[in-house]
C-alpha cells in the first residue's frame, strides 16, 4: 500500500493573480493517492472559491494580521505600524506548528514574500521540510538581506520559474529552476475563426502601474489613428489589496476618456475564463515596465495560437522567440510597442505563422503536466531523506 505524505501549501494571496494561478494549478494536478493536500490562505478570496471547485478545503487564517495590506507600495511607517500585529503572528505560529506536528506534514510549500517569512518562523517549530516558491525579483526590495540569509538556512529548495530570476540566488545551491506550466487542454487555439472581424488587441493582468496599461493606452491612441476599427481590451482589475494598489483602475478610466479612446477601449474587469478570452482576440501584449520575473499570461496566449508583443528584460527572453512565436520591444517605449501592433495587424498571415510556432513552443517547453511532474519528483526525493542536490530543469532559451 503507497504511504500517503502530507504536504501544506501555504498562499501569500488570497485572489486569483499570477503565483496564486500557478499555485492552484500545482495543487489541482498532484497525485492524490500519493500526497494529501492541505492550503493555508490568509482570508476568504477568489482563491480560496477555486480550491473548493477542485474538491480541496483551504484552511482560511488571517496570520499576518495587518501586515497582509504591506506591498512593494508600503513605506517603512506602514511596515512600523504592522509590528503591531506580532502578538496575533504569534498565536497563530503556536496554532500552526501543533497542527502540523498532529497530523504530521511531512513538507510545506510557500508561495510569495509574507508566506515564505511566516514558515521561517515556523521552521523551528515543526518537524517538515520546506520548499520556497519564489515567484518575483527581491533584489530591489529593502528586506533582500534578511531575506537572501533566510533563504539559504530554512527552506531545503528555492524553486524559481526562471534563470533571470535564479540569477538572484546565484551564489545558493539550493535553487532549482522549474518554469511555469499551462494546461494545453485548457488554453488552445480557437476551433474557428471568430464572426466578429473586428480586429482586436488585448492585454491582461492585474491592474498596476509597473504591469505598463498606461503604456498600452498610449500606444493604442496612436494604433487608432492609422486603425480607427482596432479594438483594444484591457483585462484584469485590482486583486490585490496591498497598500498603493487601489485606484489605478479609475486613473485609466479617465486616461481613456481624456485620450479619446471611449469607443476602442473596453475594461473587461477580472475575468475567471482566461481561456475564452484569448480565443477573442488576435494579439496579446505584455508591456511591464519592469523586468518580469515570468509573465505567465505569455505562455497563455501562445497555448491558445496567439502572437504575443512583449518587453524586453527578465524572463520574457527566455519565454518568447524573437521573430518566431512574438516580436519584443524596449520597455516603457511607446512608438515601438504602437509599430510591432501595426505590423502584425496589417499582416494576419505572419499572426497565423508566429501563432502556430508560439502553440509548437509552449507544447514543448511549458506543458504543465511535465512541470507537476518535476515537482512531484522533488517532493518525493525530499521525503525520501535522499540527499537532494539542485539541478535545473531543461533549460530554456529563446534560441533553443
């Protein structure tokens, strides 16, 4: 009879944004009969509705307290203010460890900063091993030493979904680069051309000043001059209730009014069905202004046939063959984001040509079941007390 393990998830967010998305993948596509799964979310969300439709029950804590609201926004008042907090981090450490020491958790897996801080104040507590999902660049950020040192004595492997992001942790042996997966059944080309013509463009992603809609904007209103029937979609809306993330919608809105794009660009909001979504649409373009430490909605739009525009920097030269599945352009540049959307929407031959190569590359090297896969055989190398050493996936390039 297998020996099942149990592994606790623990989730940083508790909406549906990029390293939630991933982390609800993994945890719907686990061997059940090899791994009992538990998910620690720090309140009720869109998250944790996803993880009940899959037949799991998440175990809601708020166990940061106020210092859930702290983001990449916060001043360091807003950080002095959530020390506040540190008697109800506490109790809620104590509740923790005896839970997973009762049932015994065998591994716990963290996914995003404030997850990863909580289980190094865990650690001593517990008897489990401990994997670390990193889902973004750190460097920049203020706490990076103390977070750099955590990350080379608590948690067994450091797993990153790109080498940009490895390079990072460059100096570690515990790091280990997995790229992201998508599910090629779930995100595939349209069965038909669409009834509408209309040509349309799209961008998609939680709404924030760094993901670069303002840029997207102002490359659209020059698009409309030469296209006047493009049609522009902004999809997303603001997930994340982090300090400095509330507003940005209504400051595009008013962007959108004042450049006279009312009857071109459409806010769809937050939309569960990604999938559908890309099946409208003729191009996708991820315009951040800072490197991307992945951009899974690439690996989306090319699953579903899509050329995808994308800035330069970080992961996205890792995910996307210049000339071959997207064309890439200089970050926080207007006039060549606007020239690569006209070139392709004036030419649906060369769309169809890089969509059809862009579907080829996402089976080959972003197939979520090989990345669950992977992932199953580090937890079981893990549990096995085998020693464990860090060794890359197969690498990917964008010349490969």
């Amino acid at each position: 009879m297998k020996r099942v393990r149990e592994i606790l998830h623990i989730s940083t967010g508790a909406e549906l944004g990029g390293a939630e998305r991933v982390l609800l993948d993994l945890v719907r596509s686990l061997d059940r009969e090899r791994f009992r799964i538990h998910i620690l979310v720090p309140r009720h969300g869109r998250l944790t509705e996803a993880i009940e439709d899959v037949g799991l029950s998440p175990l809601v804590v708020e166990y940061w307290g106020r210092g859930h609201r702290l983001g990449r926004y916060s001043s360091w008042r807003e950080y002095v203010g959530a020390l506040r907090s540190l008697p109800h981090v506490g109790r809620r450490l104590i509740e923790l460890a005896r839970f997973v020491n009762q049932r015994p958790i065998a591994l716990i897996h963290a996914h995003g900063i404030k997850a990863q801080v909580f289980s190094a104040a865990l650690a001593p507590l517990v008897r489990a091993r401990f994997v670390w999902h990193v889902h973004d660049f750190l460097r920049h950020r203020w706490f990076w030493r103390l977070f750099h040192a955590l990350s080379r004595t608590i948690p067994n492997v450091v797993l990153v979904p790109s080498r940009a992001v490895a390079g990072e942790f460059s100096d570690q042996s515990n790091v280990l680069v997995l790229p992201h997966g998508v599910d090629l059944r779930e995100f595939s080309p349209a069965a038909s051309k669409r009834a509408d013509e209309r040509p349309r463009v799209g961008m998609i992603g939680a709404l924030a000043p760094w993901k670069g809609q303002r840029l997207f904007l102002q490359a659209a209103e020059r698009v409309s001059r030469m296209m006047p029937d493009v049609e522009f979609l902004i999809v997303g809306d603001e997930i994340y209730d982090t300090m400095g993330h509330r507003g940005f919608r209504k400051e595009l809105e008013r962007e959108v009014a004042e450049r006279g794009l009312s009857s071109c660009v459409r806010f769809t909001g937050f939309r569960v069905d990604v999938a559908a979504i890309l099946r409208e649409l003729d191009i996708v373009v991820h315009c951040s202004l800072e490197p991307e430490p992945f951009g899974r909605v690439l690996i989306e739009a090319m699953a579903c046939g899509l050329p995808v525009i994308a800035s330069r920097g970080g992961a996205t030269e890792e995910i996307v063959r210049e000339g071959q599945t997207g064309l890439l352009v200089p970050p926080g540049e207007v006039s060549p984001l606007a020239e690569a959307m006209i070139v392709l929407l004036r030419d649906p031959a060369r769309r169809a040509r890089l969509g059809r190569a862009a579907r080829m590359w996402v089976e080959h090297a972003f197939d979520l079941r090989a990345q669950v896969r992977r992932i199953e055989a580090l937890y079981d190398s893990l549990l096995s007390g085998a020693c464990w050493r860090a060794r890359s996936s197969r690498a990917i390039t964008s010349s490969s």
